[in-house]
C-alpha cells in the first residue's frame, strides 16, 4: 500500500520531542524522507534512537536523518534544506520549533530579550523556513508543495495568563502564513498554520511543574477535560503535507478539542487520550 506521503522529502524543525518527533514518525510510514532537525544534537540523536526502534528501516520506504539547527540563524536553515537538494529538493517542510520562556509575562514583565529571543525563534525562524523552502520549490521545479508552520490557539483568544512574547509571536506566524499562502498559491505551494491547544508535551507540562491552580485554569476550557496530544496534531500535520489537502490554504487549522468554541464545559470524568508513538 503506498503511503500518504510516498517519494515526499520533509524537514521537521524541533523534530526532537514533542509534535515534531511524533510526526517525524508518521512522516516515515506514509512514505516520506525525513530530515530532523534542532538546536541541540543530543537529543536529536536520543530522538533519532527513538524513531529507528519505533519503525526501522526494514518497514520503511523513505529515509531519515538528523542536523542540528538554530532556526533564528538563517545560514542553518538554509543549509538544512539545501541538504535535500541530493535527495530530489524539499516536498515539505514543518516549521514547529519554537519558544515558551518562563520568563515572559505581562506588558510590564517581559523583558525585552525575552522579547527577542522568541521572536527571533519563533517568527524568523518560520520565515527563514518559508523563505528558504520557496527557493528550494522552484530550483527543483515543484508544482505542489506544502509549509505547515507552528502557530497556536492562543493567537485566537485572549487569555488572563499572560505570556505576552509568546503570544505575539504566534499572532505574527498567523498573518505571515497567510499571505504567504496567497503570494504563491498560483505556484501550487500551499500555506497553512497549525493551531495546538496546550498539549500534553514537554514544553508545557514542565513549565506548569506542581502548580495545581496554574494548571487547573487551562483543564477547566477543555471539553474534554484533558489536554491534547503530540499524536493528535502530528495526524492534523500529515493531512496538510498530504495531497489529500491540495485545496486546503491559508488557514488557521486549529486542533484544540474544541477549547476556543466552547462557553460552560461539560462535567464528569476526562475523556482517554491516544497514546503517543514516542512515549
């Protein structure tokens, strides 16, 4: 059965936990190439072990392999994707690393190298990324191709948790995916954001720690009285990269288990959460 993604080369940014290294996986079973990538090459290599016992090259028909990059350093993104010219030129690419301090706050807390510091990852890197992914498209002539970049459904509401850097840097991935999607939709390279609910990842989890009220403030939006999974925007990710999407452009493709349209939740017990392929 060919896959989703068969004869695709993606890179994955932030590929070494969380969304990143779960759609890594899915990546590789629905046929594609993978290139992970992120800042630090322990982990990279920890998550590349990972991912060989998940689904070994015996049961795959793409390849994968790992370099490490800062995405707010424009050089290594752009050496990252020229790294699959050999391969046939870049299909895909998942613009997901990004930031969370905990040092931002408010208008009044956050630093401003705080500030800097996350728009410099979490907004130039997504347009290093594009821009970089655009050029790649058209030397290799691509007439489809997709960019899915990490924003989030805190770019949608307001919240009374302020993390201000953060938030303003997802707002801006929403805009510049936009009209990216429409300056180069005539070329057949789609655009589109993804939009996660607090999720059951590393990021998050360690920065809520044992704090039983800063968590119970965001169960309590859930319906389904849980957080999400890294699996579950990582299925949501591999619809975009498909053809399976070829009409779907410009959007704000929130996966939140219904958290921004919801009003008074419901009670009773959370309901179970799929199990993620790299846990």
């Amino acid at each position: 059965m060919v896959g989703r993604l068969e004869g695709k080369n993606a890179i994955v940014t932030g590929a070494a936990g969380g969304i990143g290294l779960e759609t890594t996986i899915l990546m590789l079973r629905e046929g594609a190439s993978v290139l992970m990538t992120d800042i630090n090459e322990t982990t990279l290599t920890s998550a590349l072990e990972k991912v060989n016992k998940i689904i070994p090259s015996t049961s795959r028909t793409g390849k994968v392999e790992t370099k490490a990059v800062d995405v707010s350093q424009e050089s290594q993104i752009e050496a990252a994707i020229a790294h699959l010219d050999s391969w046939g030129g870049l299909d895909v690419i998942f613009n997901n690393a990004g930031i969370m301090h905990p040092k931002d706050g408010d208008a009044e807390e956050c630093p401003e190298d705080i500030w800097d510091r996350t728009m410099n990852i979490n907004v130039k890197g997504v347009w290093f990324g594009s821009k970089h992914a655009v050029r790649a498209f058209r030397r290799h002539g691509k007439k489809r191709a997709s960019v899915i970049n990490t924003a989030s459904m805190v770019a949608l509401v307001g919240a009374a948790t302020p993390q201000l850097a953060y938030t303003a840097s997802k707002g801006a991935v929403l805009a510049m995916t936009r009209e990216l999607a429409i300056v180069h939709a005539r070329e057949g390279f789609r655009f589109n954001s993804l939009c996660p609910a607090p999720l059951n990842t590393p990021l998050l989890q360690d920065w809520l720690g044992d704090d039983k009220e800063k968590r119970f403030r965001r169960e309590v939006h859930f319906p389904s009285g849980r957080f999400g999974e890294a699996i579950e925007q990582a299925h949501a990710v591999i619809f975009l990269a498909s053809d399976e999407s070829s009409f779907v452009n410009a959007t704000d493709f929130v996966v939140d288990g219904g958290l921004t349209k919801a009003y008074v939740t419901p009670e009773g017990p959370a309901t179970e959460a799929p199990r993620n392929l790299a846990s």
